[in-house]
C-alpha cells in the first residue's frame, strides 16, 4: 500500500537547498512545495510522477515540479542523487512554466552541461549561490528543450491538496470523506473521484496511513498502553487498529513495540508527515 507524504521542510522558500546521495533509494508518494533533480549515478529507478510511470536509467536526470506528486523505487545496488531547491534559485524559468508541464520528467544532458552539473553541483564543490543558480538554470534549459509542455490542470491538484491539509490537521478525529466535501463546500462524488484519480486509494486508507504514522511515533516514544496509542492516533478500537496496523506494516504492534525496547533506537524507514 502506497503511503503519502507531504514534506513541509521541502516547501520553504529563501534559497532552500537541500541534496543528499541514496543507495537503494526507496520513498513513498510525497509531494513538497520546492523543485526538486534527480540524478542516476547507478542502477535504475521506476519514478511515479502525477501518476505517470517512467524509467530512469543510469545517467539520467529528471526534474520534479513544485507540488508534483511523486515516489521512488530504485534498483538493488543503485545510487542516485537528490536535490531540492526553492523557486529563488531559478526565477525566471519558474514564472515562465508556472502554468505548464512537460508530458514526461526524465532526461539526458548534453555532455558540457552534465560536466558542469557533476563538477561543481553534485559534488558539492562550490557553495556560491551564482554557481547553483547557473547549474540549475542549465538542467531546467534541457528539461524545456527536450519536453513536449502542456498546460498544468492545477484545479484537482489544489482541490487535492487541499484535502491533505484537512486529514493531516484532523486525522486523529473521526472524519468522512462526506463530511469533508460538505466542509470544503464541494460535491462529495467529485471530491471522491478526484482523490482516487490523484492518490490511487480510497479515503479511508489514506487517513489510516496517516493514523499509523502518528501511533509508530507514539509506540517509539514508549510509556504508552496499545490501547492508549489507538484511541489517540484516531482509531475507534484496539481490534481496528491492530487490523490497519497489521495490514500496512505487516507486524501487530505489539511486535514493533517489543523490536523498539530491544533494539533501543528508533526503527528505521518510519517516515514523519
């Protein structure tokens, strides 16, 4: 079951960079507010983008737009490299594609601009905010050169958002999908369709990911009865969260709460909305 993401760290503004190296690379359907470039340097990546499934093989690039719904899952022995940056770093080229989208996200570069990119970006060699800039701006000239651009249907993309706004801030109430249409004043068919034509999932596991995410903080917190952390997280019974939990992580959690005691550490792959 897809889990997704909404990354508030990676939707700030004020020159926001943030670039990391992955082996393995694995994450879930996730969306931020800031651009984002992608680099194979091994291996290949199945990328889901908006729904769209493309492959990146080694060497390529593919760029992500601000609040693109997208995820990952690498090849075994892969690396890539990913990178996050705020619209600042590429002013013009974001008013000029603010309204647009290309019908695919992976690329190749010519040679002199993937020598750029590697020397003085992905190496991390130089921190100047001129170099960024000059580096982002020539991958985000490859990315229009090669792309076909289409106009970006923002209107069920805002729609939702908007919905995942709602849950994060009232998951651990018991909300409806009918209730939040009739909140967000809009029809609850067409909020349900525009959901699972942007999620792929129905309402209830949706929120259900977001319950299980807030009950594994509380079970690596400790201190807490299962009974406890269920009524908190948002379930209506032990018997329904021991089900959802069992079905999405495929341990009880008693099981996760033993591995924490033992282990003493947080667990790893446990991803914070």
């Amino acid at each position: 079951m897809a889990m997704l993401i909404h990354q508030p760290t990676n939707s700030v503004g004020n020159y926001n960079f943030n670039a990391y190296f992955y082996k393995n690379y694995r994450m879930y359907y996730h969306f931020h507010g800031n651009y984002e470039i992608v680099y194979m340097i091994s291996g290949k990546a199945d990328m889901i983008i908006d729904g769209r499934k493309e492959e990146l093989p080694e060497g390529s690039f593919a760029l992500v737009l601000p609040n693109q719904l997208h995820s990952f899952s690498a090849s075994e022995g892969s690396e890539m490299w990913i990178c996050v940056f705020s619209e600042e770093y590429v002013y013009r080229f974001d008013s000029q594609i603010r309204n647009q989208v290309g019908t695919r996200s992976g690329f190749f570069c010519a040679e002199p601009v993937k020598e750029l990119v590697l020397e003085y970006l992905i190496s991390g060699r130089s921190e100047d905010i001129d170099m960024r800039k000059a580096c982002f701006y020539a991958l985000c000239s490859e990315y229009k050169r090669q792309m076909t651009l289409e106009p970006r249907n923002r209107g069920d993309n805002t729609v939702c958002l908007r919905m995942v706004d709602y849950v994060s801030g009232r998951f651990r109430e018991p909300i409806t999908l009918k209730g939040m249409a009739e909140e967000m004043g809009y029809d609850h068919h067409y909020l349900s369709r525009a959901f699972h034509e942007m999620f792929h999932m129905n309402f209830r596991d949706f929120v259900n990911q977001y319950r299980i995410n807030y009950a594994n903080e509380l079970l690596l917190q400790g201190g807490r009865s299962i009974t406890e952390i269920a009524y908190e997280s948002g379930f209506q019974s032990v018997r329904s969260f021991n089900d959802v939990y069992k079905k999405m992580t495929g341990i009880v959690p008693s099981k996760r709460e033993d591995l924490n005691s033992l282990s003493g550490v947080n667990s790893p792959g446990l991803q914070k909305i």
